[in-house]
C-alpha cells in the first residue's frame, strides 16, 4: 500500500511539474513595438548687426588747394569698425554687404570718392578679413552701391574689423574751409552664388 502511496505521489508532483515548465514557456513570449524618433530645426534669422562709420580731418594747405588730397580716418591711433553679418538661417544660400554714399551736405564738390577696403573670407577663422590684394570698393557721393564683402554660404556671426587708416577719402582741389557729412548705407542681402565659398 506504502508503495502505491509514493507511487501516486510521484506522479503527482511530476504532472505539477510539467505544467509549471509549459506556464513558464507561454510567459517568455516577446512582443515589439514601432515608433519614430523626429529630430526639426527650424531657420535662424540674417542681420546686419553693425555698420562703420569714418570720420575724416584736414587743414587747409598748399596741396589741398593745388592738387587735392588723399585723407585716412581718423580716431584713436589703434581705432577700428566692425562690420558684422549674422547668419543663421541655415541653406547656406551666401549673402553679399554692399555699401553707398550719399551726397555730402556742403561742399560737395570737394569730394571725389571714398575708399573702403573688400572683405575676403577667411576660411579657417570663418571671419571676412581685408583682402591682401588692391581690391577696393570705390564709393562716389550720391553714386551706385558697391560691393564690400560676399560669400556663397554662411553660419554665425562673421566680421571684417577695419583699422581707421584702410578707409581713405579722396578730395578734390578746393579753396574752401567747410564741415560736411553724407550718409554711410550698408545693405546685407541674403543669397550668392559667385562668391569665394565661406564653409
């Protein structure tokens, strides 16, 4: 009787066991699921953040009357402007800054041009710097705007900083004592495509 007794019990417990093995199975089911990770950036803005101005400074002398003259700025010895393009609207798509001078409001006539030196980029430091050859944009009172710094792709902030004495502006031969000032237009206008390559 003793031996029936184990004998059941036996198949009891390995019955109990196989179920248990089965449920264990059935739990190690795995299941998936889809999803997306979605990554946007959105467009900067491009502005001109600052513009030069020069200030210029002479007495009358011999030359001025006979022949005219060739003046630099003037400031402090070490003095310098900033022009300063900011982009950030991200399709590299360049940008070119052109300048104008208007018409002097007295003495006109003793104006013949203003010099202000071109930007070149600088492609390690992603800065404009004075270009290292003649090149010049020439400004006449009252004319056309003239090409001052370009690129065909931009990012960040970019400056050409002018020492006073790159800017020179050119006199005619006059006899006349006068004080007279014109205005200085920097126009930053996004999209290039002949410019040196910035990046």
């Amino acid at each position: 009787m003793k031996k029936n007794l184990f004998l059941i019990a036996a198949l009891v417990l390995g019955a109990t066991a196989a179920v248990s093995t089965n449920v264990s199975a059935d739990d190690a089911t795995v299941s998936k699921g889809a999803g997306t990770a979605t990554l946007s950036i959105t467009p900067g803005s491009f502005k001109l953040v600052g513009a030069p101005s020069f200030s210029f400074t002479t007495e009358m002398n011999k030359d001025l009357i006979k022949s005219g003259l060739s003046l630099t700025a003037v400031d402090a010895k070490d003095a310098t402007q900033s022009l300063t393009v900011s982009d950030y609207v991200g399709t590299d798509g360049g940008w070119t800054v052109t300048a104008q001078l208007g018409a002097f409001d007295k003495a006109y006539d003793k104006v013949g041009s203003l010099d202000i030196p071109a930007g070149a980029i600088d492609a390690a430091t992603e800065d404009i710097k004075k270009d290292t050859t003649t090149t010049k944009a020439n400004l006449v009172p009252a004319g056309s705007a003239a090409t001052v710094a370009s690129s065909k792709t931009g990012a960040g902030d970019t400056v050409l900083t002018y020492a006073n004495k790159d800017t020179k502006l050119n006199l005619k031969a006059s006899t006349k004592v006068a004080s007279s000032s014109a205005p200085l237009t920097w126009t930053a206008t996004q999209g290039n495509a002949t410019a040196p390559k910035f990046n």
